[in-house]
C-alpha cells in the first residue's frame, strides 16, 4: 500500500489533473476534500464525461466528472478480501483506510 498519495481536489481543473496523471502515469485519482474522501476521477471520467461532451478541460472543474459511488478497502484487509470487494461491486478502485478513519473517509493509502 502506498502512504504517500496524490489526491485531486473537486476545484482542480480537469486540465490540471489530466496533467498530473500524465506525468505520474495514473489512471485514476482519489478526489478529496478537508481530508476527506469525495469522489475517484479517472482518464474514462475526464473522456467520456467530459471531453465527449464539448467540455473545456481547461475551464471544467473534477467536481463536474468524478464518480461519488467511492469503494474502498481497509487497510488490515488481505489481498483476497480485497479482490473479494472488487468482485462485487463494479467501481473504480479506490483507497485503504484504517477502520478507525473509516466514519471520516479519510485516505491513507
């Protein structure tokens, strides 16, 4: 699990973040928020619901994309459990959190 994570904010612009995915080579960011966990924006957000649409990345903020419906995972959970999650529901991955953050949604990995 990664500790050091790069989130987006809903204000960013679509532009902005597009940029920053490029650059670390990521297909989806965890849009967060005073610390909290609001939404995942990915490449398939930013195409199919904005640009095919005729929005402006550059003027569109992340908030107008992003997926809300967030799964997450906790942070003791194994490998297994986790694919279990995925299985299960058909959502963007997202984060893990430890169980004592789970009420704030907080990222943490």
């Amino acid at each position: 699990m990664t500790r050091e994570v790069t989130v987006a904010s809903p204000e960013d612009t679509l532009q902005s973040v597009a940029r920053v995915m490029e650059e670390e080579d990521f297909g989806s960011l965890p849009v967060a928020e005073n610390d909290r966990l609001v939404g995942m924006l990915t490449d398939r957000d930013i195409t199919i619901r904005a640009v095919a649409h005729g929005l402006a990345p550059q003027d569109s903020k992340v908030r107008e994309v992003m997926s809300t419906e967030v799964r997450y995972v906790y942070d003791d959970e194994s490998v297994r459990e986790c694919a279990g999650h995925g299985r299960s529901a058909r959502a963007a991955p997202a984060g893990a959190e430890p169980r004592q953050a789970a009420r704030r949604h907080r990222v943490t990995g």
